[in-house]
C-alpha cells in the first residue's frame, strides 16, 4: 500500500474483517454515483446549519441522499480538479488531472503524430480502474457521462474496462433530443454539432443508442412532453436493469455518471411541480429565479433516482456487502445560467477557491463499518484516490503497467511519457481518521498542505453568492453586462473571448488576480477570506507553498491534443448520425441497417457541407472563423439566459 502507514495499514484490514488465519474478505460490490456540477450549498446536509433561512432548507430537498450519509461517511475535504473532463480523466486512471488531463479539449480533436495522446481525455495506454477491477473478477459496468476522450475505441467506455456503457461522450448533451445545441456545452464543434451523442456498448452492439424509447416516435416528434424520453429516465433504468441481472456470486462495479446537474437545465414539469409544492407545503416563498427553480427541481430528480438505485440493491440482497460512493466532479458553476450555489464557500466551476475544487462527496451502504456510519472524515482525499483505494479494497496492484510498457515506445519517438498512478489507498485513513494526503496538487495555480493553501494569478468567479442564489439582483447584474458570464465559449476547439479585451473579460467573469500568491488556512477559514500572503508570521508558509507548486509544475502532463478533424465528422455520418470513434475504429462498430437511397444522398449532402466547412477552417485559420461568430453567442446567451419571478427582488448576498 504506497503511502499507507502501519495503523492505515491495521485499521484497513480491521475495517474489512481481515484475521490472521482467516479466508480473504469479500469484496465489496461498489455503486460510485458520479454528480456533474453540483453546488456546494444544493445538497441538504449542507443546509442543516441553524444560520441556515428556513428558505434555503425548503429549496434544497434531497432526502435520500441526506439519509444515505447519516448512515455512511460525509467527506469535508473531498476534492477535484476544477473542471470536468480532468476530475473524469482523474477518477478513471488514478491520476491528478495535472498527470493525465488538465483541459476540456473537443471529442473532434486529434494530434496524429502521438498515437497515444494525441486526442482528448484519457491517453489510449493508461489503464482504467474498471479494467484494473475486472482482473480482479468484477463486472463493469457504467451509465452516464464519460468525457474523458472518443477519438478512438480505447478512449472510450468499452477501451477503459466496462462490459457495458449507455451514455454520451462530451461535456454534456440535450436531455430530450441527446443533440448538441449551444446550451449545452458553449461550444460550435467542426461537425456544427449536427450529430445525437447517445451511444452504448455491450456484449452484442456499439454504435448509437437505437432503443425502443429513444426511437419512438413521441420521442422524436415531441420528447419534453413524455417522461420517458428524458435521458435521465433511460440512465436510471438502464442501471436497475444492471443491477437487476447481476448475478451476486460475482462483485459488481457500477459507475452512474448522472448528466444532472449540468446545463443544459431542463426536467419534466412534474418535477418543477413537486418542488413548488414543498417549498408551499413548508410555508415558503416561490422559488424566484427561472433557474435557481430548475436547478431545485434537477436536484429532486436526482435524489429520487439514487434512492431507487439503493432500493434495487438491497431488493437483490447485495446492500450488506455493498460500498456507495457519491462525489461531485467538480464544484458547482455560479456563472449564467450553471446557476449553481456554493455558499458560503468562495467561487464555482473554473476556479481553485473552494467553491470550485471542494466538492458534495459522501460514502454508504453496508460496508462501512457500524462504528464509523453517521461520522465525518475530515482528512484531504482527491477524487484521484479511489483508483487506489478500490484496487485496496478488491485485492489488486494499482500500478499501472501498460503505461510503463507504453513509454518504452513513447521514449523511442521522442513523445510526451505517461506519468504513473498517483492514487492514494484511503480506506484505511477515512477508518482512523487521519489525513493520508499532506501536500495535494489542485492545479497548476494551486497546492494544498493542509490547512493552508495557495493560489497564484488570475481566478474567475472570485465571489461568494448568497443563501439563495441565483436570484433577481444576479439578473439584474448579468443583464447590464456585468457577469456573472461563461468563461469558455469555444468554436472549432477555439476560445472565442481571445479577441475580448482583458478588463471587459474580468469585469464579465468575476476574475480578481493573486499575482505571486494568495494564503489562506482553509481550516480556520473555509470561506478564504483572510489572505495571509503578506502577513509577517505567515511568509515562511507562503515560500514553502510558492516554491513546493513550482517544482510540482515542473512534472505537469499536457501533450499536444491536436486540431479539430473532418474525419470526425465523416464518421458521424457513417454511424447513421452519432458521435463516436473515428480513429482506428474501421472494423469495430455493428454494422448499421441499409441507408434508403434517400438517405444515402442526406448523408453525402451533409458529408459535403461538413467538408466545405472543414476546408475553410484549414484556408482562414481558427482563429479568424471563430471570431466571426461571437456575435452570434452573445444574443444566443443574452437576456434569456434566466428569469426573475418576484415581484420583491432579494440581494445577491
């Protein structure tokens, strides 16, 4: 066990009813429930505070989960990377994002000089923690999101271990349609986004998701009018099913990477329903914000769904021995309309204040031991960490040996060499409640070293929202051009905010700069607003973090991803219109029904236009073809972007 001490060691094997002379443990079956952009304040237990406005309580209505930690573990210093594709990219090979991916790059994007990293996500050689649990006899499987790389069929779901995958490959998706509109994401992909990203592999198929709902034609015509047509729903039952027809006398590995709660906001109005009528029913006020309602009404989706796969779990009579774990994959986006709130921690999504690395985490279910259920750890863990500490738990090596294998060729032709696993075995600590990870590396701009941390140069977001937020007086400041605005506005992989001046940029995203470094000591002050950089009993902290995040970035992993491909979109096509796979993948897909010559010349017409498109992106440049679009993504993100219901408008704080 790297990094374990002796009593990790003890209070590990204690933990999973390990005896000298005794049959190894069972090992535990594992339901990691993945949430996308959940805000620090939108989970119930972080209400339960008696300062907290019995406002607040009745908007944030998450039972299921609230009971779920009573009876398991909540995780205080749970962190990620501050954005999703590198906290997904983290989780699935057991490295901090800085060591296998730092950036959201397109799913279109391809460097065909590395083979190995030259694309988005994962590197094709890094071996994920399902592959590392199937050696260990688990079945894999996943529902969801995966963002963390497509351009080939090892980047994928099916090429990082998991016997079956329904789900989307990118940042996110249209819950009814499974399209790609620019709510979505921000983003103008090379392919115009023409294409559905639903897609799903098992034993018998991979290719786009063809099923009996998502093809019917209520979906098709009118999906948002039914249910069922919510992608949500087809997760979730996806995920009973798995759960349903797992034979026990295996251990099962279940990775639900729900869409919720990232935009686009949408939920069947039977949900904005119930949650009015139990804030009503609690005697309080009606949500006032277009947003701050939907946010609420996603969050209820979402509890309710968890409760349903728990119950399934204990009906199949696996709860005793099963360990659920919960994490957020990054903090929540309090930029329009993300509408997340991280009150009262500082800042959200693309920033390293705590609002938006420490992240809702939390673990349950009969594993956890008796005497540790309704406790709090309070030791650092990175979402990292549960690499190592599943491969702990089920009895296997974490180290990553085809990563090794690989730079022996990488080395050879001179390309960027894989770093190994970081991933730290933390059963053991969150048993005896110590801090196994004393030095944790946020981003390139950040380090912690429990309890202090320090920040260096700019950071979006530098604000702390109020109890209730979004609210009208954030409408208000967003509509006089203010902020709070999306950062990362991107066409053909671009940044379109490149030509934006720097003052207006800041002004729009809330951006203060540290310079050399900002110091807080988060224990003492969680919500960092001490700055202690320039204080005389704290400089020789702040020299030791300052010089520490140097030599640390001195080993950062950020190989050239690449340019976006027309090829790409010419496999889109092929694929009867679904993103997927587009390199080395000729053989691997199932064959699709024949195309109707009609068809046949859609697609060829849509094959020609993409190409026209492609061409021109290679004859004027990136750059120039994005900014010729900005206009249009500033009326499409404009006044409309959220509504204020009150009639009394509330503060920002």
């Amino acid at each position: 066990m790297p990094g374990a001490s002796a009593f990790a060691k003890v209070a590990l094997l204690a933990a999973v009813g390990f005896r000298e002379g005794v049959a190894a443990p069972q090992k535990p079956h594992v339901l990691f429930i993945l949430a996308d952009d959940y805000g620090w304040a939108n989970m119930g237990v972080h209400r339960r505070g008696e300062g907290t406005s019995k406002q607040a309580k009745l908007e944030t209505h998450t039972p299921n989960m609230d009971a779920l930690i009573d009876e398991g573990i909540l995780l205080d210093r749970h962190y990620t990377y501050k954005i999703c594709s590198p906290s997904r990219s983290s989780l699935q090979s057991g490295r901090l994002a800085l060591h296998v991916n730092s950036v959201n790059t397109g799913v279109t994007v391809v460097n065909a000089s590395d083979p190995v990293s030259g694309a988005a996500g994962i590197p094709r050689n890094m071996t994920g923690i399902a592959q590392k649990l199937k050696s260990a006899g688990y079945k894999t499987h996943m529902v969801g999101k995966w963002d963390a790389g497509m351009a080939t069929p090892e980047h994928t779901p099916w090429g990082k271990g998991y016997d079956s995958w329904v789900g989307y490959f990118q940042h996110a998706n249209d819950y009814w349609s499974k399209g790609m509109p620019i709510q979505a994401t921000g983003e103008i992909d090379n392919c115009l986004n023409s294409f559905v990203d639903l897609f799903m592999h098992n034993e018998t198929f991979r290719g786009g998701v063809r099923d009996g709902i998502s093809m019917s034609p209520e979906c098709l015509k009118d999906p948002s009018s039914f249910a069922a047509c919510y992608e949500e729903e087809l997760f979730k039952a996806r995920a009973l099913e798995v759960i349903r027809d797992h034979d026990v006398t295996s251990p099962l590995f279940l990775f639900y990477a729900f869409h919720l709660m990232h935009t686009p906001l949408q939920v069947h109005d039977s949900y904005l329903q119930k949650i009015d009528e139990l804030v009503g029913e609690g005697g309080g006020e009606k949500i006032s914000t277009q947003n701050r309602r939907l946010y609420s009404a996603m969050a209820l989706y979402m509890d309710e769904a968890i409760g349903e796969v728990v119950n399934a779990i204990k009906a199949k009579g696996m709860w005793d021995n099963t360990l659920v774990v919960f994490s957020s994959d990054n903090g929540g986006p309090v930029y329009e309309p993300g509408s997340a709130n991280n009150h009262p921690l500082k800042g959200g999504k693309y920033s390293d204040w705590e609002g938006g690395v420490r992240v809702n985490a939390w673990v349950s279910g009969g594993f956890v031991p008796k005497a540790k259920r309704g406790s709090t750890y309070f030791g650092v863990m990175s979402i990292a960490d549960w690499y190592g500490t599943f491969c702990e738990l089920a009895g296997v090596d974490a180290t990553d040996h085809a990563s090794a294998k690989a730079n022996e060729w990488l080395k050879e032709k001179h390309l960027p060499l894989l770093p190994p696993v970081d991933s730290m075995p933390m059963w053991g600590f969150m048993m005896n409640g110590t801090n196994g990870r004393p030095t944790l590396h946020l981003s390139a701009q950040a380090v912690l070293q429990y309890p202090y941390k320090l920040i260096v140069g700019k950071q979006g977001y530098s604000r702390w929202t109020g109890e209730l937020y979004p609210n009208c007086t954030t409408i208000d400041v967003f509509n006089a051009d203010q902020g709070p605005f999306f950062q990362e506005f991107k066409v053909f992989d671009h940044a379109l905010f490149g030509a934006v001046r720097e003052e207006s940029l800041d002004r729009i995203t809330w951006t203060d700069d540290c310079g050399a470094g900002c110091l807080f000591n988060v224990e003492k002050d969680p919500t960092e607003h001490v700055d202690l950089a320039r204080d005389l009993a704290h400089q020789d902290i702040f020299k030791r973090l300052a010089a520490e995040l140097k030599t640390l970035n001195e080993g950062n992993f950020d190989p050239p991803r690449g340019v976006t491909s027309a090829d790409a979109c010419m496999k889109c096509v092929d694929n009867g219109g679904y993103y997927g796979p587009f390199v080395d993948a000729a053989d691997w897909y199932t064959p699709l029904p024949p195309r109707t010559p009609g068809e046949h010349q859609k697609d060829e017409t849509l094959k020609k236009t993409l190409q026209v498109i492609n061409n021109k992106i290679l004859e004027e440049g990136i750059a120039k073809a994005a900014q010729a679009v900005l206009p249009l993504f500033r009326s499409a993100f404009g006044k409309t972007l959220d509504k204020c219901f009150a009639v009394n408008q509330e503060t920002v704080v």
